[in-house]
C-alpha cells in the first residue's frame, strides 16, 4: 500500500545521513549574506537620517555606528564565518550555526 508514491522509504531517511550541509557556503548564499548584512546598514541610515531631521538621537543607535562595521568595511572572514571556541581553528562558516540567517555577529573576540 505505502511501497509507491510519496511515503516510500529512501536510503536517506531509512540509514543514511539526514541533513546533508555542504563545507562552505555558495555563492548565492554568500550573496544573500551580503544583502542581509547592507539590510541592515540601510535600516540604520534611515534611523539616524529620520532622527536627525528631528533633532533627536539614540545611545543605542550612535553605540552600534561607533563598534559595528558596514558591510563595505568588512572583512570576507566576518561576513561568513563566526567565532566559535570549540572548533579547531576558532572559526567556524556562518552556515553551521543554526537559525542563521537570523544571527548578526559582526564583531569578534581581538585577534580572531
């Protein structure tokens, strides 16, 4: 009843591996990558660019435009890799943290 059609069983699912994640990201990832990270920086001139018609300014606002980088101003190794003190060589690519797409590390520990 169920050996045809969409519930069939597959090498895969049955006793290989499940989630196949590739080494390194690809260059449309990549790219996605660099557009959420510009996301970001417009979001920010448009906040301080509003505010400052207005008169106004934000610590939080000013405090993220001293520490974080723009896109531009970034280097390829922290755009796509994050730091993580558990693997060998201190980085790991941005693609194997979960939820990542989510997740804005722009800065790192000094020296990493």
């Amino acid at each position: 009843m169920f050996g045809l059609g969409p519930f069939r069983a597959t090498n895969v699912l049955s006793s290989g591996l499940l989630w196949k994640n590739p080494w390194r990201l690809s260059r449309f990832q990549k790219y996605r990558q660099r557009k959420r990270l510009q996301g970001v920086d417009t979001i920010i001139e448009t906040l301080e660019s509003s505010l400052a018609k207005q008169g106004m300014t934000m610590k939080a606002l000013q405090r993220w435009k001293e520490e974080m980088p723009k896109e531009e101003e970034m280097l390829a190794r922290d755009k796509y890799t994050i730091f993580d003190r558990k693997v060998k060589r201190y980085r790991k690519s941005i693609h194997k943290l979960p939820k990542w797409t989510r997740v804005s590390q722009r800065i790192n520990p000094p020296g990493y």
